[in-house]
C-alpha cells in the first residue's frame, strides 16, 4: 500500500501529518482552525515542492500505484452504474470498462481504460492496454450514446494499446482508427479527461472530445519517453531526457491547444486523497459538460471536428 | 510510433553497385539475382526472376497510376515548423533539410488532383523516402485538405500509404494528426465517393492506425509490412521471436484486415474497375 518514490517523500510525510491532525481535530472541535491553518500551510508547501518536478517525475506520479483508476472515479463520480461488456465479435476486454451511469441528474455513457491495482489483478486489466475488443467495445459504446443521445466521458489512462501477435492478427490498427473515427462523428457531447497515462494512439481512440481535459500530473505523449529514447539514443535510461524534449505534461499540452484545461490535484498527488482528487474533477467535468449544452447533434459533431482541426504547427 | 529507421529508402537495393560501362547493377530483395536498373525500371521495380516489389519512389506511381503521369499538386506550401524545438542531438530543422535534399520532395506526402483511366481522383502518396513517411503537422494537414477538398469537389479519393507512423520530432502534435485526418475522412464518407487505401511497404504505427486500414475497398502491395505495433516493438515486448510472414501482406489477408493483394502490373486495371464500379468520377 505505501507505495513512496523518492522525491515525493517530504511531501508525503507533510500530508500524512495533517491527516494524522485532521482525525485529532474530528474529536476535538477546538483544533478545526488551527487545522484549517495548518492544511492551507501544507498544502501551499506541497504545491510549492511539486511545481518544480521534473517531466519523468511527473511520468512517475501518473504511474503511480496508488493512483485513482477509472472505476475508483466512476464509484465516486457516478450513480447508477451499469457496466455492459463485450465487442460482439471476439471477447471481452476487461482493460477498457465502460457503461452507463448517472452523472448528478443526467444519464451519460461512461469508459476509460482500467489499470489492476496487484499482479493479480493485471492479468485480468492487462496493465490497461487493450486489444483490438476493447476498442471495438468502444465503438459499440459510442454508437450507443450517438443512438441515445447520451453524453459520453471518457477517462484515459494507458501506456498504449497492447503490442502482442494476437492484437495484429485481430486488427489493432484497424480497431483504433475505426473508434477515432466513429468517436469523431457521433452527435452527442463528449468529454475526455485523461487521468493518467496517456499513451498514443490507445489513448487517442478514446481522446476525441469536444473538450479534453487533464489532471495535474498526467501526461500524454505519442511515444512512451522509454521508447523513444530507445530509438533516439538506444538507450531507454534516457528516458527523463525524452520526457523533457517531447513537451508531455499538462502545461505543455494546454500550450499546445491538445488539451483546454488542466485539473489540479490533491496536494502530493491524485493518490494522496481519492474522495478530494474526485471532488475536483467533478469540478471541471461538470462545467466542461454544461459548457456543452443547447449544440444540436451537428454541432457537436462540428464543434469536435474544429477543435481538432486547427492542431499542428506548419508554415504556410 | 514510427519505429523504423528514416535511412533506408530503398530496402532491397543496399547492394547497389556500379562498374564501368555497364550502368547500375542491383541485387534482388526476393531471390539475390542481379538486375539491371534498365529491366528493373522496365517492370517497375518487380524482379522478372521471383516477382519481388522493390520499392518505388512517388514519381514512380505517379507514371504508374496516374494518366500521362500528371499530378496538379495541392498545398506543396504547406511547410514544415519546429513547434517543440526538437533537438536528439541533431535538429529537427537540420533534419528536415536533408530529408528535403535525399527525397527531392517538400515534405512525407503528396497530394493532388488526377485522373485515373479518365476518372477524376483526389490522389496522395506517402513519400518513405521523407524522414519514414512520418505523419507530422504537414502531412496531416495536407492529407486532412485532400479530403476536405475531395468532399467540396465530390472526388474519389485514391491514397498511398508508406510511413512508419507518427513523427516523433513533433510530439503530441504528431499524433493529434491522426484524429485530425480521420475525422476528415470520416465527413467525407457524407459525398458517397469512394475511399480506395493502398498500403506499400511499410505501413505501421499511427498511419496504419489512422487513415490505412479505413478505405472502402483496401488494397495492399505483395509483401508489404503492415500492423500497428512494429515488429521489433513486439519482440521486444513479448521477449519472443515472431512467424514468418507476420504482418505482411499475406497475412492481413488471410485475416481480414484488406480486401485484395495487388500486384503492380495490376494496380491502375484494378484502381480503374474499381473506380467506376463505385460511381467514381464521370459524375
């Protein structure tokens, strides 16, 4: 369970003291503003330690063990879940879960990649990396929200799509470009927020939002920075200099206009606090869907088509 | 993600020799006979001996496919920037330069407006040639205006792909290129003009993941290397050695993903059957 890299160390140890403190002060009312004080003070200090993290720390942090997965948001987030399961074709893929559930007074159709939290648990979640099932589940979830018309959120969080001899002979490549594709064209509302690891084209199969949103200490890239340092440097312990030069974390990103708005997190981290990394994002998840509403079904669709049109950087 | 190394154009052709008074020799992919540049360019590219594909250069195509070879280009300005100052030790600038200066080409793909057998097309063509064919903000941008352009102008579109997948030098960007050109493809669907995909040698990674495998009809070279994850990635990853013939041509087929192997000499009589068989052109 405690789980603790290095560098977050001090930061840990700091919101576990208020935590401790926090648990005194439910017995004793007359510690609640002394407490009040002292949350604001470790909370301004734990932001102040985390905002000069390097980019492969922020990596670290969305890999988190102890990172908030998508049910653990879907549990806090939602009423009323109904998973449904499988692609109709081949299997089921427990690696991408989805469903519908009731987001406070609207019914919504809900997925996102799910990490296993033990090595027991990643057999079943294949460490979050779908096969071609999981994203043709996709498809068959967003067809279901288009026929519905119920809104779709989206929850991101996967190294990539999984690279096995199965996943080609089933079409992987085909699997995700069909789910771009039918996720780009449906008439509904549709927010992504990527909660962890965003990891290429796996993740872009469920990234095409009309707003896309992302948590502090997140990333999103087209390679892992593993894998690109091993094919720039040959040398995968370059990875943190991949990191830096690929431009991954959520400030970067909004710089970029790939995501409109970053969710901060708990102090030290999403995985210090589930119930309070929730609450934020429910913040930001409800405004980005309200912001949505009154657009008929082809705006929506038009709406998601220029947001992604005017991406890239070229002279002309 | 693009996986494959940008140097090396013309697989099959690293033997390249020439000696004195007898031209350029080449030395077979398929079988290792040595052919002449002559008989080569003759059957374009294709070993007379075992049928082998070499690769064949954009202005190879285009004499191929294309009536009287023309192409009237589109969006040949659309150049590339440096949006993340990318540096591996070597620029991303410097790199562009000499991609620019080995390929002869402005960027990883061209476009355009042609005819096919009299049928007007909306035609592209990856160039590998051009840092792997990688997909970065141009060739998203270009390939996302032929569709753009193919849906106003109500043309089929006919497309090449040879690309190792996304370019790594633009980042995020590089892959936000996928949806981009997919979501164009996917309003051009509206028009009810045929998409006809064509995947060379080799086609991986976010191209094979974007607008490759999403024709109406997908066609594939004999041989060609296409999936998403590149065949290193997967050793690598599963720690194990994979089938012969995994990820080629024969084997996209015989798996459903493409709908025909097509050898060259077969290219333009099967691109024109089946342009006029889905209503392409001539409108």
């Amino acid at each position: 369970m405690a789980h603790v890299l290095a560098f977050e160390k001090p930061v840990v140890e700091l919101v576990g003291r208020v935590r401790e403190l926090r648990e005194l002060a439910h017995a004793d009312a007359r510690l609640a503003p002394e407490l009040k004080r002292l949350e604001e003070k470790a909370a301004k200090l734990a932001r102040e330690m985390f905002s000069k993290l390097e980019p492969m720390q922020k990596v670290q942090l969305s890999r988190h063990p102890n990172r908030p997965y998508t049910l653990d948001y879907f549990a806090r987030l939602f009423d009323d879940f109904i998973e449904l399961s499988g692609d109709r074709c081949f299997a089921e893929d427990a690696s991408l879960v989805g469903g519908l559930a009731r987001y406070h007074d609207r019914s919504v159709v809900v997925i996102g990649h799910q990490k296993g939290r033990s090595t027991k648990e990643n057999m079943v979640r294949n460490f979050g990396m779908p096969n071609p099932e999981g994203y043709r589940k996709a498809i068959r979830l967003y067809e279901l929200a288009d026929r519905f018309r119920l809104p779709v959120l989206a929850f991101v969080d996967t190294p990539g799509a999984f690279p096995g001899i199965e996943a080609e002979e089933r079409g992987q490549a085909e699997a995700i470009a069909h789910a771009i594709e039918v996720m780009a064209s449906i008439g509904v509302p549709v927010v992504t927020t990527v909660i962890g690891e965003g990891g290429s084209g796996g993740a872009l199969a469920l990234g095409i939002g009309n707003r896309v949103l992302i948590l502090e200490f997140s990333y999103y890239s087209v390679i892992s920075p593993e894998g690109c340092a091993a094919i720039l440097w040959k040398d995968g312990s370059l990875a943190p200099r991949a990191a830096e030069r690929l431009k991954i974390t959520a400030p970067d990103l909004l710089e970029l206009g790939c995501v409109d708005a970053i969710v901060d997190e708990p102090p030290g981290g999403a995985h210090q606090d589930h119930d309070d990394a929730a609450r934020r994002l429910d913040r930001a998840l409800w405004e980005a869907l309200v912001s949505l509403d009154g657009l008929s079904p082809d705006e929506l669709t038009a709406d998601r088509y220029q947001r992604f049109r005017r991406l890239g950087s070229f002279v002309a | 993600m693009s996986s494959l190394p940008d140097k090396t154009p013309a697989q099959g052709f690293s033997n390249e020799k020439r000696s004195l008074g007898k031209g350029v020799f080449k030395k077979c992919g398929g079988c290792g006979s040595v052919l002449t540049a002559e008989a080569l360019s003759d059957t374009w590219h294709v070993c007379s001996g075992c049928g082998y594909h070499h690769p064949m250069t954009p202005a190879d195509w285009r004499r191929l496919l294309l009536d009287g070879g023309a192409l009237e280009r589109w969006d040949d300005h659309v150049a590339p920037a440096d949006p993340l100052r990318f540096d591996d030790g070597k620029g991303y600038r410097e790199r562009l330069e000499r991609a620019k200066k080995q390929s002869g080409q402005t960027e990883a793909v061209e476009v355009g407006r042609a005819h096919i057998a009299g049928h007007p097309v909306a035609y592209g063509c990856y160039v590998f040639s051009f840092m792997g064919g990688s997909m970065g903000s141009v060739v998203g941008e270009r390939v996302t205006r032929l569709f753009e352009r193919a849906t106003t102008d109500r043309l089929p579109v006919v497309l090449l792909h040879a690309s190792g997948g996304a370019r790594m030098q633009e980042g995020i960007l590089s892959l936000m290129q996928m949806a981009k050109t997919v979501a164009a493809l996917s309003r051009f669907r509206a028009v009810r003009k045929p998409y006809i995909s064509l995947c060379l040698h080799p086609t991986t990674g976010g191209v094979a993941a974007s607008t490759a495998l999403l024709g109406d009809v997908n066609l594939v070279e004999p041989n060609a290397l296409i999936g998403f994850a590149g065949p290193r990635v997967i050793e690598s990853t599963l720690r194990t050695t994979l089938p012969e013939g995994f990820q080629r041509s024969e084997f996209l087929q015989n798996h459903g993903m493409v709908d025909r192997i097509v050898p060259r000499s077969e290219m333009k009589s099967t691109l024109t059957v089946l342009l006029s068989h889905l209503g392409g052109g001539r409108a």
